[in-house]
C-alpha cells in the first residue's frame, strides 16, 4: 500500500471543521428535572401527603408558632431528592467513563504510521484497517479488500449478507463478518449513514436492572403496608381520644408513617451500584449493562478460552519442526496478515513475523509479491491461505490446524500418522500446533506438508489463585479453547481445572442432549470448539440450573455471549460484535478479572442486603415503641397536662429520628467492603431481598430495642425523673441506639472489615444528636427536657446494650444458618 495517510496537523484541523466521529446524543436532562423526578415514588407520596396534611392543619388553626411537623417532613423530602440527584448525577458520570473505556478503536494510517486511536478521532480522509469482527468506524470506499462479507441488517433490515470488493462503499455501523480491507473515509459521525439514523450502537444501558425493579416492587409493597398501619393508627387513636383530638392523632399516625418509610432505599441503591462499576473498571472490568452486576454474583460457571485468557498472550515461536524450512519461514512470513511495525494484526501472526526475522529472512521482500487471492482464517474451515505470484506462476501458502492441512495434504497415510502423533506429543508438552504448507496454483488439497510451528504462551502467573478463589466460592471453571484437545489439558492441569478427559467439538456434534448432560458433570476441558458448540455449551449448562459467564472474542461469539448469563468480551483482542453483545468487557483479558468481578458483584448484593437490615430492623423498632408504647399508656391511663395520651415519642421526634438514621449511616454502608464474599457459595438470582437469617434479625433485633426503649420509660419515672425526662431519654436512646445499629446489621457469617467513613459517621451522628438533647432552642423545638448526666450516661448503656443484644442475635441466627448449610452438604 502506497498511502501514507493525513498528517497529524491535518487530521486535527478536519476534526475541528467536521466534529468527533460520533453519533448525536440526546441532551442531558436539566438538572431541575431530576429534582423534581426524585418525588416519583409511592414512598414519597406518603411524605408528601403527610406534609400537605400537615401544613393545612397548621393554617386551619391560624398559624400559630412554626409547623415543625411539616419543617421535619420538608427537610426530609429535600434532602432524599438532593442525595438522589447527588447519587443520579454521579452514576451517570461512572458510566459515561465506563463507555469512554468501553468506546471502540480502530487502526489508522498517519504519516506513514499504523496507529490504534479512539474511532471518535477518525475523519474524512483517513485510511483505516479492517478485519474479520470489526465494525465500520464511518462512511467510506474499500480499498485493497480481500474477500469481504458485509452484514449491513443494522441499516437496511436485510439479513443477507453482502459480498463487497475493492471501490466499492461501506458504510458505518456495518459489520465485516469475513476478510480484510482498507477504508477510505468520506462521511463521519451525524453525516455519516448511522449519523442520519441518529441509531447508538453499543451504548451503556443505564435502564432498570432486574434487582431495581425487585426493589420498586419492594417499596410498593411497604408503602401499601405503611398506608394500613397509619390508619389502624389513626382509627384506634380516634377510638382512644375521641374526635376532639382527631388533628393529634393524624399527626402522630402520619408521623409514625413517615418513620416507617425506607425513603432513602433508591438512593442507597443508585450509590451502590456506582460505587460497584467504579470499583470493577478499576479492576479492568467495564461493565457495560447494569443487569450484569447482580447476575455477577449468581455465577455459578465460568466458561473460559485459554490463549490469552489462562495464558499471557505473548505467542512466542518456540520451535520449527520443518524438513523444507528455508519454504516454511517463507510461508510463515506470506500466510501473514499483520505489521510488525506498528503492532496491528492478530498476536500469533505478530509472533510469526517477529521469528521469521530473527531467523535472518526478508520478511518485507517476501510480502511484496503480487497476492493474487486469500482466504482468511475461520472457525469453520481453521486454516489461512494466500496465493501469490512468483515467477509469473500462482503459489498458495496456508498455515492452519495441523489436522486439517495433514488431512488435506498429499503424504502418505503412514506419514500424515507420524505428523499426527508427533503434533499431539508436542501439544501434550502445552505448546500451541500451528501447521505450514503450500502448494502449486490456487489450491487447498493436494499440499506440500511443510510442518509445525510450536508456540510457548505460559500461563498467567495470578491465574492459577484467581481459579482456586473461583473455586472456593462454589464456582465451577471450564476451559473451552480451539486449542489441541492435549494443549488445552496440558494448561488446565497447570492452572488448577481438574477434569476427566477432554472433549472436542467432534465429539460434541455426536452427543445428545443426555449425553452432553451426563460429559458435563464430568469433563471441564473443551477443546477444537467453534463457536456453535459453545452456543450448544451454553444452553445445557443452563439446562442444569447453572448460571453461566461466558468469554469469547471472535465474530460468531456473539450468539454464546448474547444467550450467557454475564458475556464476557476481551477487550484488547475482540472484535467489535462480541464487545457489543457482552454484559462485561475486560480491558486486560485476563481471567482473574473475571473472578475480581464476580467478587464485586457479589459485594454489591452484600451491601445492598446491608442497608435492608439496618433500615428495616431501625424503622421496626420505632413502630413498636411507639404503638406498644401508646396501648401500655392508654391501659394505664397515662396523659399528659393537657389531657391527651402520653406517647412514648412526639412526631416531631420520630421525624428527627428517622432523618438522622435513614440517611448518611446507611449511606456509609455502601462503601463496605466484603472479602469473605468468595468465601460462600453463589446465591440464587430468585434469592429473597431479605433470606431468613435476615429476616429474623430485623424482627428479633427490632423487638429488643423497642422493648428497652419501653424499660426505660419505665425506669426513668421510679428512679424520680419526671415522665418529660423519660420521654426525653427514649428519644435521645432511639437515635443514638440506631446509629449503632448499623454495625450489627453489616455482619453476616464473617466479620467485614473495618468501615472509616461509618465510624466518622456514627461519631458525628452522636454529637449531633447530644446538641440536639443540650441546646436550648432544639430542646424546645423537640418538647424534650434537659437530661442531667446521669441519664446520659444511662441513655448511652442501654444504647450500648442494644448493640451488643443485636450482635449476640446476629451471630447467633448466621451461626445457625451456616451449620444448616453444612448438614444439608454433608446429607448431599
């Protein structure tokens, strides 16, 4: 090729004039919008009714003093629908820089020089390199194209693939399924064909996961629940007091509603969730669809290729068993595809041309012969051939799968049997088999066997610990390569999958349905697989009840990626259909980021199940004190001066609590982390939000603490403390004991560990809360009294006391659970 490309100077001054090569965006929503979208909740639609309730009782009785009721409620709601734009505003900014990593490449000709740049760089003029997988960058005509097959359904609808040869257009968005070319570009971004559709390609999903919508039915369900509780409240307090007190009891009824709404439940989540992505793509895994992060944590089977992915990569010739190889290097160095100069191509080509010219032959003089016709690599038939023009005769080179250019070769059947026996010998020893041979004319049969190149790519040296963690976490790794079936064993013996033989694709084509059932149990190693099987792989795995990831890399990838649970795409050597397809694409291909993603996904839940139990077992104890509480005062008939029942908290003291509790020490909760997580087995994706471990925690735990809210309200009066004290000392109780409710709630069967942002959290939660019980002004805005010391000192006790009671139970229902789960393996 003659063209050197655009100048530097010049492909940046028809960047300016033509805009980035990107497809237009619809504008981000302004931010008063997301304010006000944050009240869409039917958890919101109770605070503002009970706001709205509130501020009209407060002018029907002429306005006197501040409607503190409805300042609490106000202040409540504003700072939930600030956190969420806060939390909105930063998931979206994780995955805009997730997409920045995730935006496809592509290899362009400047000054003479192949360079991978962003696609969004490219403009009209530029010369671009095209291979089997890509998708076209922009508008454009091929040039130099050898054998192409476009697929252009994304643009016209129709699935029949089109053939395209040298001056003819390709346009952006379609997809080369077959050979190589050159483009030239003409239209790019909003001019070019995909521009004029406005269609994005690839684009991060941010809709609603499957666990988010759990979560909204969640709230529902609690909402629902919340509306019954008020106007059992409500009534009974009608019954108690009769209607001359109605506005008091509708403010206490709405009061105790609001404590009992998780309103800070979609914003905890939106944080998680983008702490979760940030936290992954700093492990080199960008996750491209939100759905992907919960199904993370269900893996049950990771279903791996090896090169690359198990190995490093370096495809490094090792050895040439050749009896012409003087015409071997020469074939090696034609049947080639990549620029050693710049580093564009496939890495076992690459490898290839860098042993070709170490062995002293002029690789550059070799591939300046005239191509007369090509074939590229494909799964379906795994050899590559070049025919070129030498001596005004037609040669053809190939290089492939040593068993097919035997097969297709003209030696003698004893000496295509001693080729084979050697070829095996050498992949049981772990090299890569690569097979050479050429023959007269445009051919493929009839060949001159050249022999075998042998490749040494190791295995990556974290690999091995990232499958025994995989492992211990009740993963199963199974190894599916187009590798040598003894190759491919070889390796997974030296990385740790431990399996019973090896099956081929071959062998796959004749299994039923039960037979592959039954191989699966058994066998971990896949070897010679072309994508089809690895579709077929998928379906019975999921068959059994396995939730599958899946990696691949090439073209016909796409259907396993699309059909596993997590598709996971290489990001340094996919192409661009099976990054597009793929829930999670790994910058550094390498298997032990899948485990790191996996390990953060399940951390995810973890916190997630966290927050429940906090908020759930917090806002649990609130309704009992409160409802046991006022039925023990109507009982005894405990009133206060002005004839109304004395309730063990004031509305505005369950709002202050509620605020204080629900908002930043769950928020902190987001930030755990949870090493033990790949400690335990995979949780089932229909797993209840709450299992029943949980469950019990919330509901026991949350009696405790109310029932030692009650004592004290008892105590306080005996020990001669008047009954605006005890009240006062059950509030500052509630908050201070609920703050350190959040670390009972994070510990499940293993201890995290520490959390620096929930001490500050808890530490600065307490002082607030002792301001709140010593200044004056709060103490009257709360109808509480000034506690002396000793009360303190016994608010902080029973404080303590709770804490310890909530972890006793905690332990005791995850020490229940776990020796559960070990009598039900043993019993299996």
């Amino acid at each position: 090729m003659s063209q050197r490309g655009l100048s530097h100077r010049e492909a940046q001054a028809r960047l300016s004039r033509y805009g980035p090569n990107i497809l237009p965006e619809k504008p981000l929503e302004p931010i008063w919008a997301r304010f006000f979208r944050q009240f869409q909740s039917p958890l919101i639609y109770i605070l503002l009714f009970a706001l709205l309730f509130d501020l009209g009782l407060w002018f029907y009785e002429g306005m006197h003093g501040l409607p503190i009721e409805a300042l609490s409620i106000g202040l409540i709601l504003l700072f939930n629908a600030g956190l969420g734009v806060y939390q909105e505003s930063r998931s979206e900014r994780a995955l805009a820089r997730l997409k920045e990593l995730a935006a496809p490449k592509s290899w362009v000709l400047r000054e003479g020089e192949w360079l991978h740049l962003p696609s969004r760089e490219i403009v009209p003029g530029d010369w671009v390199r095209l291979e089997a997988g890509d998708r076209v960058p922009a508008d454009g005509v091929l040039r130099e194209a050898q054998g192409v097959l476009l697929d252009e359904s994304v643009l016209t609808g129709e699935s029949l693939l089109q053939e395209k040869e040298s001056a003819q257009e390709a346009f952006s968005g379609t997809l080369l399924v077959r050979g190589r070319a050159f483009l030239e570009v003409s239209r790019t971004g909003a001019h070019s064909s995909m521009g004029k559709l406005a269609l994005m390609l690839g684009e991060i999903e941010a809709s609603k996961t499957p666990l988010e919508q759990r979560l909204e039915r969640f709230g529902q369900q609690v909402a629902r629940w919340v509306l019954a509780l008020a106007a059992l409240i409500a009534v009974a307090g009608v019954l108690a007091e009769g209607l001359e007190r109605l506005d008091e009891v509708m403010v206490f009824a709405v009061a105790l509603a609001v404590a009992a709404v998780p309103e800070g439940l979609p914003a905890v989540l939106t944080l998680t969730l983008a702490l979760g992505v940030e936290r992954m793509a700093k492990r080199k895994a960008v996750v491209r669809r939100l759905a992907a992060v919960e199904a993370l944590g269900s893996v049950t089977v990771i279903a791996t290729d090896k090169t690359g992915t198990l190995t490093e990569n370096q495809m490094e010739v090792h050895h040439l068993d050749s009896p012409d190889p003087a015409r071997a290097l020469k074939a090696l160095a034609i049947a080639n595809d990549a620029d050693e100069a710049t580093g564009a191509g496939d890495p076992l080509e690459l490898g290839l041309m860098r042993f070709v010219r170490a062995q002293g032959v002029d690789a550059a003089a070799l591939r300046g012969l005239p191509r007369r016709s090509s074939r590229s690599f494909d799964s379906a038939w795994r050899y590559m051939r070049v025919t070129v023009e030498e001596g005004e005769k037609p040669v053809s080179y190939l290089k492939g799968a040593p068993e097919v250019l035997l097969s297709r070769s003209r030696l003698s059947p004893e000496e295509q049997r001693l080729w084979s026996e050697k070829a095996i010998a050498y992949a049981g020893e772990g090299y890569r088999v690569l097979g050479i041979a050429a023959g007269s004319g445009e051919v493929e049969e009839g060949l001159e066997f050249l022999g075998v190149v042998l490749f040494w790519d190791p295995p990556r040296p974290e690999v091995s610990k990232a499958i025994a963690r995989a492992q211990q976490a009740g993963i199963r790794v199974l190894m599916v390569t187009g590798d040598h079936p003894a190759t491919a064993l070889a390796i997974a013996r030296q990385v740790g999958i431990h399996s019973e033989g090896v099956l081929s694709g071959e062998d796959l084509e004749d299994y039923t349905a039960e037979a592959l059932q039954q191989a699966l149990r058994q066998v971990s190693v896949f070897a010679r697989v072309r994508p089809e099987h690895k579709l077929r792989l998928v379906q019975a795995l999921q068959a059994q009840g396995e939730i599958v990831a899946m990696t691949g890399d090439g073209v016909n990838d796409a259907p396993a990626l699309k059909r596993s649970d997590v598709g996971v795409a290489m990001g340094q050597r996919g192409s661009d259909v099976s990054r597009e397809v793929a829930d999670l694409v790994l910058l550094d291909d390498n298997f032990a980021t899948i485990v790191a993603a996996i390990e953060e996904g399940r951390s995810i839940y973890e916190n997630i199940q966290k927050f429940l139990r906090f908020l759930f077992s917090t806002n649990l104890s609130e309704v009992l004190l409160v409802a046991l509480g006022a039925f023990i005062a109507f009982f005894l008939k405990l009133r206060e001066v002005d004839g109304s029942l004395l309730l063990p908290l004031t509305a505005v003291q369950i709002l202050w609590i509620n605020l204080m509790t629900d908002g930043l020490p769950a928020l902190a909760l987001a930030l755990d982390k949870n090493p033990a997580v790949m400690q335990r087995p995979p949780k089932p994706p229909n797993a209840p939000l709450l299992d029943l471990a949980s469950l019990r925690f919330v509901l026991i735990s949350g009696l405790v603490k109310a029932l030692l809210g009650l004592g004290l309200l008892g105590l306080v009066p005996r020990i001669g403390n008047s009954l605006e004290a005890a009240r006062s000392v059950a509030f500052n109780f509630m908050a201070i004991g609920q703050l350190f409710f959040t670390y009972p709630s994070r510990r499940t069967e293993v201890s995290p560990p520490p959390n620096p942002a929930l001490h500050l959290v808890v530490l600065l939660g307490i002082g607030v809360q002792v301001l709140v019980g010593a200044w004056p002004t709060a103490i009257r805005a709360f109808g509480s009294v000034m506690l002396p010391l000793p009360l303190w000192g016994l608010v902080l006790a029973a404080a303590l006391l709770a804490w310890a009671l909530a972890e006793l139970i905690g332990r005791w229902f995850w020490q229940a659970r776990r020796n559960g789960c070990e009598s039900q393996r043993s019993l299996g």
